[in-house]
C-alpha cells in the first residue's frame, strides 16, 4: 500500500511540474488489430518522437487487441523506454492485447465511455468448447500473459490482483475496508476470513465482488478510476494536453499505407483476392499463352502471402509450404498427369498454408501441440470460413462462366460455337473458318503443357493449318497425334489419338 501511495504521489509531482513547464509531448495513435506491423510502427513513430525532443508520449489506444505475441512485443517496448514518460489515453476500448498496452504505459487515462480488460488466453478443445487443463498446464498456458500483466502492475503501482483477473478466469477479487479507512483487494478466501472476523466490510457504491469466478475482469471509465487502474477520465487526448499544460509538438498515426494494408488483411478483401487467384490459376491453365490470367494470378498471390507476412501473421514455412504445394500441383498438370498423388499433396500443402496466414503465432511455452489459446482458435475458424467460402465462390463463377459466357455479347463473338455437323464456326479471330473442326486428327507440334501447337492436314486440299491448342488431360510430348474434342475461341482441346 505504502508502494502504491509514493508511486501515486510521485506522478502527481509529475503532473504537477508538466502544467507548469510545458513539457513536449507528442500523441501516437494505436488503432485497429494489434500484429507485427503495428509494432515496427509504434518503435518508428517513438523514434521519430525522441528526435522531435518529445518527453512524454500519449499513447492514444483503439483496439480489441490482435496477436498475443505482438502484444507482449510493445508492452516490452513500452516499459524500457528512458526519460520518457508513457501515458495511455483509451477513448472507447482497449480490449485484451489494447489491455496489455494500456497497463504497460506509466499511466492510464480513459474516456467517458471506454472499457479496458479481459486479456484471457483461453485453451479450447479441439471440438470447441472449454478443455480440461491441468493447474500446472493453465498455468505454463497463461503464464507469459499473466506474467506481463503483473509486472506492469507493480511497475506502475496498479494492484497485481486486478491485473491478474483481467487474464485467468477463476480468480474472484473483493474490495474491502476496515474502520481505519484502509483499503485492500483481496481473493475469495481472503475476503470470506476478513469480513467474518468483522474488522473487514466491502466497499461501499461499487459492484461486490469486482471480479467473479467465471468471468474476466472488463471495466468502465467511472470503475477503473475508482479502482485505481485510470488517473482521471477526460473527454479527448486534446483535452488532457490542455489541462497538463502540455506542449503538443505532432500527431504520429497511420498514414495510408498502414490503413491500406489493414483494409488488405480483412476477410472480406481476403476471400475476393483468394476468388481471383482460383479463377485466374483456373484460367491460366486452360487457356494459356495470353499473359492477363498470370499476370492476376501472381499479383494475388503477391498480396495474399505479402500482407500476412508484414503483419506477422504468416511464417516462413507457411509460405514455404504453400510454394511447395503450387510446385506440386503444377508438377501434376504439365509433368506426370494422371497420378493424383502431387497434386493431392500440393492441394493439401497450399491450403493448409493458407489457413495458417490466419492464425498469429502463439507464445513460446505453450503447452501441447494444438493451439492454446482462444484467439489462435478463433483465427483458424475465420480462415476456414474464409478459405471455404472462396472456393465456393469460384466453382459458383467456374459453371457460370463455362454455362452463360458464350451467350454475353461481345464475349460471344470470342467463342467457338459447335456447328451441326460436327465444324466450328468462329468469328473470332485466330480459327475463322469451319477447318479444322471437331473430330479432326494432327501432331504436337511442341510439348503441350498442357497448351502449346499442333498442325492439321485438310484431307480435301491438303493444306496445312497450325494453331493453339490445350491438352485436357495435362502433358502431352511433341510428335504426338492429336484429336480435337472441343473448339473454344482462338484455341482447340485435344486429347492424344
């Protein structure tokens, strides 16, 4: 307690000397989910304060937190920052990670309507629900969380029980007082001695007990102050520079690239991306050689491996597996078709990967194999509804396309139509004429893999014709003979005869 009072004390000598000496401040804004990247850009944005000659920082904080890794990394940061004061303003939320920031700075600030707490790393069985864990499991499971909490508490002169109910579920927290007028929080036990001994009654006009076994500590403005875990409530961070006499010197938030890359990471762009990749790999593979399909393949890609990797979501051997599986699938249409057994491998290596760029990294130490937390479970079941619903959505688009684009104008005119008696009719511009036509035989010119060239004698006047064609059966030597089972646009499908 004594602990408590000096800490208290010496921020208010803090305040004190800030409104009257104007000491440079700057507000850095943490918005959105907590991951990698906004880490990197929380140590940029401190170094760009320190070079500004900032010595406070207000910390403007906006989450329902993000990766428990990334977490731990800024609070970390926060609390190993010299002759810099930290001061966390929490206007609406500083949900779970948001918690482990706010408590981590030197002192806390909040809004007229914001809510901080429930930072619980919960192990979930794998068929849902809450698994059985043994108290040395719970324990080693919650440990780097709750171990973070309580070092802040101490650090900052908050009371270590409340930062602990924050993170395990099962701890009960009272607020209790004597006839001297000495507070304490106390657990169940605690607080079941005290008061029957009559010495110890709870305190009057707040909620009794704080904190119950079954639920995480979460509170509101008026609570955490009244608690001890907020300073005072103001309505905006402008508010509090003015009435700490603050010099403000700038605002450091996202820019657009950050909000850009956020808007990349969401679920909604993430399945629409996953929809391009498949069609356009779709494409690319039955109608090879135009270059636009690859090109939007790629890009896809780029952006589905890209975002999750700046933002700490995807590790290496995520990607490394998702290359692997593409190698493998390429590997089945265009070298050794027919088998199934890569190209099963590699679906399986690339979608596994994928689902994975969902999932942060949990803490070392974490027991078991399976994921131990709540969130990494959370994250697997949006990245398989996301995963799942893209697929759907492709072989939706798959027969739409194939059923109803030959009838689109403009499209149409692009797209061998069969004729009655077994030719083709094209007013497209690579087969024009009604040769060669359904049925008709010829010889790889080169490799089809599974598109390439093939030439066709007329048998009537002898000419002979070369065009594109496309193996529908994946790799097809040169020199082999050909049929053509299908006519589509500038290209023929074949089979070998």
């Amino acid at each position: 307690m004594l602990l408590m009072v000096g800490l208290c004390a010496a921020s208010t000598a803090t305040t004190t000397r800030a409104a009257t000496s104007h000491v440079p401040a700057v507000r850095i804004v943490l918005s959105g989910p907590i991951d990698d990247m906004q880490y990197d850009a929380l140590v940029r944005r401190f170094d760009a304060a320190r070079k500004l000659g900032a010595q406070v920082i207000i910390l403007q904080i906006d989450t329902y937190g993000g990766a428990v890794t990334a977490g731990l990394e800024i609070s970390h940061f926060l609390k190993s920052q010299p002759n810099l004061h930290t001061i966390a303003y929490v206007p609406r939320k500083a949900i779970s990670a948001g918690a482990m920031i706010a408590l981590a700075c030197n002192e806390l600030v909040i809004g007229p309507n914001a809510t901080i707490g429930d930072a619980a790393p919960i192990a979930l069985a794998p068929g849902g629900g809450m698994q059985t864990l043994g108290a040395a499991e719970r324990a080693k499971a919650e440990s780097p969380v709750i171990e973070d909490f309580r070092d802040s508490a101490l650090h900052n002169g908050y009371a270590p029980l409340l930062a602990e109910a924050m993170v395990s579920v099962g701890i009960e927290v009272y607020w209790i007082e004597n006839k001297q007028g000495e507070k304490r929080f106390v657990d169940g036990p605690t607080y079941q001695q005290l008061t029957a001994q009559g010495d110890w009654r709870p305190v009057q006009g707040v909620r009794n007990p704080i904190d119950g076994p079954e639920s995480l500590l979460t509170v509101h403005s008026g609570l955490a102050v009244q608690l001890g875990l907020a300073k005072e409530i103001v309505d905006s961070a402008n508010q509090l520079t003015d009435q700490r006499g603050y010099n403000l010197l700038r605002t450091l938030e996202p820019g657009v690239g950050d909000r850009l890359i956020e808007w990349l990471g969401g679920d909604v762009v993430r399945l629409v991306l996953t929809v391009i990749f498949f069609m356009s790999l779709y494409t690319a593979l039955h109608v090879p050689g135009h270059g636009a399909p690859e090109a939007f393949a790629a890009a896809s890609l780029m952006i589905l491996l890209g975002v999750p990797l700046l933002t700490g979501y995807a590790q290496w051997w995520e990607i490394l597996a998702i290359l692997i599986g593409l190698g493998l699938l390429a590997f089945e249409v265009f070298v050794f078709p027919g088998h199934f057994v890569s190209g099963i491998v590699g679906l399986l290596l690339a979608l596994g990967g994928f689902l994975m760029t969902f999932v942060p990294k949990e803490p070392d130490g974490m027991p078991g194999i399976l994921p131990a937390l709540d969130s990494t479970w959370s994250a697997l079941r949006r990245g398989l509804l996301v995963i799942a619903g893209a697929m759907a959505a492709s072989l939706f688009l798959w027969f739409w396309l194939n059923r109803y684009l030959p009838k689109l104008p403009y499209f149409n005119r692009l797209i061998l139509q069969d004729s009655a008696g077994g030719t083709a009719q094209s007013s497209g511009a690579a087969l024009v004429d009604s040769w060669p036509g359904i049925g008709a035989n010829g010889q790889a010119l080169t490799d089809l893999r599974p598109g390439g060239t093939a030439a066709f004698i007329d048998p009537a006047t002898g000419d002979t014709r070369t065009i594109d064609v496309v193996s529908d059966s994946g790799f097809v030597p040169a020199n082999s003979r050909l049929v053509i089972l299908e006519l589509r646009g500038g290209y023929a499908v074949v089979r070998t005869a």
